[in-house]
C-alpha cells in the first residue's frame, strides 16, 4: 500500500476565474483572471518558487475585457487587443512593464508572432503574404524587416529544441496507454483507477523520480448505483523511488468535460488549477 508523504505546497488566488498562465522568467509565471460578470480582466505575477505574488489584482484599463496575455519575460507582459468581441482577432501589441507596473507602449499595426531570449517578433497581414519583422522590445520599433528564407528559419525557430517554447511543451502531461508505458508506471496508475467509472485518458508525466497523472471519473449520485453526468478531476503526485503517494487531490469537484493539460511543470514546481479560482504549486525535490 502507497505511504503519503508530507510537501511543500503553496496556493495562490484573487479576483476572478484563473483564464490564462504564461511561463515568465525562471521561477515566475504571469496570468490573467477574469471576472465574468462585471466584465473585467486581472493581471497577476507569481514567484513560484515560493508562491508570493509579485503583481496581483492589477487592473491594466477601464475597458480591459477583451486584452489578453500573449507572452511574459524576465520584466514584461506582452498582450494584445481583440478587433471585435464576436471576431476574436489579435490586433496590436502591448508591452507591460512588470516591475514598474505601467504599461510601456502599444504598437496597433503589428501582431505578435514569437519572442526568445529576450528578442520580439511581429507579423503583419497583407493582401497576398504575411511578413515578419524583428522590433525593439523598448519601444515597439522595427529593427529589421525578414526576408522569406528568414521568416522559415525562424519558424523551425519557434519548435526546434532550442526554443523556449518546445522546452514548456515538454513539461506538459500525455495520454496514457497501457502499450507504451513501463509496467512499473502502469500498475500505479491502474491501481489508482481500478473500479472507477473513468471518462476520457488519464493524463500523466515523469520528471525525474516522480509520477503525476490525472483522470476524470463520473460522480456518484445519492444513489450509491447510479452516476451523474457530472466529472470529477483528480491529480495524483507518486515519488516512484520510494513507492510513496505523495498527494492526491480533486482539482475540479464539478466539470462538464474532460479538458486536457491539467498540471504542468516549471523550474522543479507542479502546478495545477483548482476550481478554476486558485492556483497551486508542489515543489519537488530534486
């Protein structure tokens, strides 16, 4: 039988649903919630490392609904403008400043298409092609036109293994099937799941000497031999040197569907949603 086991385990939450999370620099993360009702967005900024808020509640404008996060850095927040509520198309880019809590500028002409290692690229659509340029994250300015041999370069850029964007995706869950995962690591989910009425994959991931999955499972009804249509989302921590569960949680007690990606890893530190208003992290031990 799998022994618990004590852990670091921060939480973090403000006004509004938890909308989006983007990986900034090491051991930060920005996000956006919003409050659906009044119609508002929120920025935040954790240091995961210990779960302390370096931005929270911070309201960007008035009329901020319809802004959304694109890309974070080491000291920026770059967002972008909807053109129209029914027609959610990017428009523009805004730089955020992080530390002096302002925003830096806007440009409306361009939209983003990548950043790395603290260099910005936008994208512009014209009538027969789309072009791509390098700006100045200080100002929003070009610096450099792409031609088209460089526009593909940085295109395999963008998901080569020297991208910052292909190191998050592997940090991210995948679906797990009996075939093609180790039986050390399968009898550990299967135990866990065994009688229960599951929907959709079981999601998982290894780093290093721990086992993270989640699966969705139909919630029982007053009558203990029926089910609800409604899902129930739990996330499972096991250290697989020491065969210890170390947490187990429901993360989403009333879910209509089984939406994929619910945990990740950055920098050493599981991150999850819990109901959609809260934020937490385990760090793990290295």
């Amino acid at each position: 039988m799998l022994k618990k086991s004590s852990l670091n385990i921060w939480k973090f939450s403000q006004n509004g649903y938890i909308w989006r999370i983007v990986n900034a620099d090491k051991n930060l993360i920005a996000g956006e919630t919003r409050d659906l009702e009044k119609k508002h967005m929120f920025l935040f900024v954790l240091d995961i490392s210990n779960g302390k808020p370096i931005l929270k509640n911070y309201k960007f404008e008035e009329k901020d609904y319809w802004i959304t996060i694109e890309y974070a850095d080491f000291n920026r927040i770059y967002m972008h403008r909807y053109e129209n509520p029914e027609l959610p198309y990017n428009s523009g880019i805004i730089a955020f400043d992080i530390k002096e809590k302002k925003s830096l500028w806007e440009n409306k002409e361009y939209q983003f298409y990548f950043a790395d290692k603290g260099i910005l690229y936008a994208s512009k659509q014209f009538f027969e092609e789309i072009k791509t340029y390098k700006l100045n994250p200080d100002n929003g300015e070009i610096i450099q036109e792409l031609t088209y041999e460089e526009s593909l370069i940085l295109n395999e850029l963008k998901y080569s293994n020297k991208s910052e964007i292909k190191n998050e995706i592997e940090n991210y869950p995948s679906f797990y099937q009996k075939t093609d995962t180790n039986n050390e690591i399968g009898k550990f989910i299967e135990d866990e799941i065994y009688s229960k009425n599951i929907k959709g994959n079981v999601e998982f991931l290894i780093k290093d000497n721990y086992l993270i999955f989640n699966y969705y499972q139909f919630k029982k009804s007053n009558n203990l031999n029926k089910y609800q249509h409604i899902l129930e989302n739990t996330i499972c921590l096991i250290d697989l040197q020491r065969e210890r569960i170390l947490h187990r949680e429901i993360i989403n007690s009333k879910s209509n569907h089984n939406v994929p990606d619910s945990f990740y890893i950055k920098d050493n530190v599981l991150i999850y949603l819990v109901e959609r208003k809260e934020i937490k992290g385990i760090i793990l031990k290295e």
